[in-house]
C-alpha cells in the first residue's frame, strides 16, 4: 500500500513441545528440610563456580572444557548432578548471549534516534514515522549528553561481545541490588538473606529415559515417593540405600496427574526442580518432561468454523465472534485481569482470563481464535517515545510474550488453533470501519471490540474495511464505480462513492442535493408543481 508498510500473512501458531506442573511438597519433617537445604546450598556453591569457569573461558569453550568441568564436579557430587549443573550452566551462559545482543540493538536504537532529532533544528516538526527535533535548546543540550552516555555504553558491551564476556549474577541482579535498599523493599536484614541464600541454591535434575522411573537423581515413585540422591560429602546424611535420602512426604500432581504417572511408569524421562518459597516458608517441586509437537491444523480448516478475533489490552481481552464471511455475530465480550501486585498473582490473572476466553469459545462451537503477534521489545524504547512515560509503562506492562505462550498451551489440550496475525493499523482501521456502524443505543462498541473484529477479518484473509460491492443492477447508478474495487493507491478509495452532478432521471433538477434519485410518480397530477414536463420526441435508449 501507498505509503503504508506491508502486512504479514497469518499463520497458525505451532503447539507446545514441554510441559511443567508444580505440586507442593507436604509432611515434610525438621529433617526434611535441612536436608533440602544443605543439599542445595552445596550444588548452588558448585554450580556457581562452574558458571563463573564458563564465563571466563569465552568463545573458546569446546566439547572437552566442558568435559573436564563435568570430571571436576563429579567427585563432590555425582556423576548425573554434575551434566545436570554443567548443562544450566551453558544454557544460563547462551541466554545471557542473547540479552546482550538485544541490549545492543536497544542502544543502536536509541543512538539512531537521538542523532536524528540532533540533526534537526529546535523545534521543528515530525510526523508520525519520522520524530521532529527537540523542543527547546536546554533539551537539545541534555540530550547530546545523554547520545554521548549511550555511544560509551554501546562501546563497553560490543567490547564484552567480542571478547565473549558475559555478566551474570547468581540468584538475580534485581535481588541483588534490593540488598542495598532493604527499607522501600520493606524487608529486614534476615529476610532478604534467606531469599539471597535460596535464590542461589540448585537444586534441579535432568531425566533420563530407561532409568528407574526416568530419574535417577531425584526419584519419585508413582504413589508420590519421593528419594533423592544425596552428593558425595552428604552421604553420610542418607536414610536409605545406595546413599540416598528419602522424604517423609508424598507428593500428588493435581494437574496432568495421570499423564505423569504413566510417564513414570513406563521408565520415561522426566526432569524435577526443588524450589524453597521463602515468603511462604513452603517447598515446591516442578516435573517436567517434552511432548511430541501437535500436528499444524491448515489455515482453511481452522477457519471452517469462524473465527474469534482477540485484542490484548492492558487490562483486558476484548473478543468479538466473527462468522466464516467475516461478519461479528452475537455481543463482543470482554475477559479482565489485574496486573498488579506479584508475578504469582500476575500470572494467575492470566491464566483465569484465558480460561474463560477458551471455555466460551468452546461454547460457541469455533475452533480458531486469532491474536497479534505482537512483540514490544523495539518499541518502549525511552527515546521513542520520549515524554510519554506513562505510555511506555502499559506497553511495559503487558504481558504479550507470556500471554500468547500460555494461550497456546492452553488451547492444544482443548483442541483449539491459534492464529497468529500482523498487528498493523489493526485498532485504527478497525475504529474507522466498525466501531460507529455497531454502535447503538443499547450497545457502545469500544476501540478495542472493533480492533478484534479487523484481527478477526485479518486471520480470515478478509479487508478490516466492511463496505462490499452489491450486485451489479442493485446499484443506484446502474453497474457504477464503487470505490472499494479502486486500486490501492488511488486516493479516497475507503470513502463513499463520489456525487456525480446533473440529473439521474428526467424529474429531478440539475442542482438537487440527493445521493439518491427519487422515484418519478406514475401519473402527471403526482408530479411536484415546481417541475416541469417535458416531452421528448426520441426515445431515451442511450
């Protein structure tokens, strides 16, 4: 399109390939827990080590470094919690790879965007794509300084880059750093060190198919026995055979139970982590195994059906029902969530509003729903959007990323598709094409309810503009122009069709102001005494 950016096509969202459910650890005894505890601060200290030899190795780690690590901690531990430490410890080293590489490009960004306005002179003019220059001389100032901060910045981490250097902080930077600020946290001095204490610990085990109830590390029987094999130095601590120990507790999986159990069963591998939840003072144990991909349900078959077109917002989901020629059926319906508060509660709030968003789908008898495939990593930036903090804040604050990875693994256990569309012009052509045509006096169509209608029309491969040609000699100008059939770069192609001036039949004036003709009156007394009849001698065959 003229001056616009091209629209992606839709495509289906593939199924998960994991699963994870956490249960609770209960009728643990006093022993229970130091065990837990010793046992964890003793692989977290080893665990911290081996990182801090992976981070110092760089771009020259290889096959037999890594092998030499295993050796060294196999002795003060065991051979399968060493290749389980090792493996965290490589893929805690890539992800953070990855964030750097994202801090860059968010630098290069800003840097583009601040030389940019830079350039201008003060106060000059932008327009939407392209930002004006800054608006007084005492901004212009500041913001040299701050280019210069971010040019010395960017050359520090493109320096770690290539040398292959990585900062990583065991047990979370963000914790770390709410220990020089233990009063606007509102936490004693004990508190935050037994969160910094346990935030360090490892304590998780990789599955292996084959073995005795696919773990060897961490074994839990189909009745909820739980065992675990203790370290080297701790085995003096075992309750059970071949130094192991096992906890007074049984464990139950509320969700997936049965699908855990015939894991278990058939000797499959399953991987487990031991979590302490300081605040609570409760302990939590995550299974967690893979799943073969669910097979892609084509584009046209999902959409059979119709489809749900769904716009995420800050606080809700806005859903419409859309039937399979793109008309909305039925009332839009609106699923709230509260995004305050804990990531616990965060996500649980998530989690109820998919629910429902799912189960009246379900009721609907539609197969399909459509979201955004949205992904706000480039656009919060501070130097795009400048003063508008408060805007950079709810696109912060959505959980887009989350919601959709959720929304996914919800729907393949119900059997729903998922369609991924473009989020572009979406909430502004749906404003302009449905939001005032559905409004009425019993019901106030929001933005957002029409922004799902065009995400909905979109996954269907329908233009978001609503207006369609009639049938050719059901039109008031006999087989005309309809601007919706004009090229894309033609301009007013979403407006109505033009007047054209001068009579349509013999009764109506030149200069009438009608965009449609009326009818002329079967006898002579029915017609209006300011017209004048005329008689033409030829007849109107032109």
């Amino acid at each position: 399109m003229g001056g616009l950016r091209e629209v992606a096509a839709p495509f289906v969202a593939s199924g998960p390939s994991g699963v994870a459910v956490r249960t609770r650890l209960k009728g643990l005894t006093a022993g229970d827990e130091e065990v837990l505890r010793l046992v964890g601060a003793h692989l977290g200290s080893l665990a911290s080590r081996d990182l801090k030899a992976r981070c110092v190795e760089g771009l020259e780690h290889d096959s037999e470094s890594w092998a030499v690590r295993k050796r060294g901690l196999t002795g003060v531990s065991s051979s399968r919690w060493a290749g389980s430490i090792t493996k965290a410890t490589h893929d805690q080293w890539a992800l953070a790879r990855r964030g750097q590489a994202a801090h860059i490009q968010g630098l290069e960004a800003g840097i583009r965007t601040i030389a940019h306005r830079l350039s201008l002179p003060v106060g000059a003019k932008g327009t939407r794509r392209v930002p004006g220059g800054y608006r007084s001389a005492h901004e212009w100032f500041h913001k040299t300084r701050r280019l210069r901060v971010l040019e010395d910045r960017l050359g520090r981490v493109r320096a770690d880059r290539d040398a292959g250097r990585v900062r990583v902080v065991c047990g979370g930077r963000r914790l770390a750093r709410t220990g020089h600020h233990l009063a606007e946290a509102g936490l004693t001095a004990a508190q935050w060190r037994r969160r910094w204490e346990a935030g360090r610990w490892f304590f998780q085990a990789d599955g292996e198919s084959g073995k005795r109830f696919g773990n060897e590390t961490i074994r839990i029987t189909p009745e909820g026995d739980v065992s675990i094999k203790l370290p080297a130095p701790l085995a003096h601590l075992a309750n059970a055979a071949h130094g192991r120990y096992a906890l007074a507790g049984r464990v139950r999986f509320a969700h997936r139970g049965s699908e855990w159990a015939d894991r278990v069963a058939a000797n499959r591998a399953v991987a487990y982590r031991i979590h302490h939840d300081t605040g609570r003072d409760r302990w939590y144990l995550t299974a967690s195994w893979q799943i073969p991909p669910t097979p892609t349900v084509p584009l046209e078959a999902a959409l059979a059906h119709g489809v749900i077109g769904v716009d995420t917002n800050a606080d809700h989901l806005a859903a419409w029902r859309l039937d399979t020629h793109g008309n909305p059926c039925g009332e839009p319906r609106r699923f709230a969530y509260d995004l305050t508060g804990s990531a616990p509660h965060r996500d649980a709030q998530v989690r109820h509003a998919l629910t429902r968003l799912l189960h009246w789908a379900k009721a609907c008898g539609v197969t399909a729903i459509a979201v955004e495939d949205l992904d706000f990593q480039a656009e919060k930036t501070r130097e795009k959007h400048g003063r508008r903090r408060r805007f950079r804040q709810l696109i912060s604050g959505m959980p887009t990323g989350r919601l959709r990875a959720r929304l996914v693994s919800m729907a393949d256990r119900t059997g729903m598709t998922i369609i991924a569309v473009d989020p572009a012009y979406t909430s502004k052509w749906g404003a302009q094409h449905w939001q005032k045509p559905l409004t009425s006096t019993t019901r106030k169509t929001s933005r957002h309810d029409a922004a799902s209608i065009a995400i909905g029309r979109r996954a269907q491969g329908h233009p978001i503009r609503r207006r369609t040609t009639p049938p050719p000699h059901d039109q008031s100008d006999r087989a005309g122009h309809r601007t919706v059939q004009a090229g894309p770069g033609t301009l007013g192609r979403e407006e109505t069709r033009p007047r054209i001036p001068g009579p349509r039949t013999r009764c109506v004036p030149p200069d009438a102001e009608r965009k449609r003709a009326t009818r002329a009156p079967n006898t002579v007394r029915g017609a209006r005494s300011d017209q004048e009849w005329v008689q033409n001698p030829l007849l109107l065959t032109e």
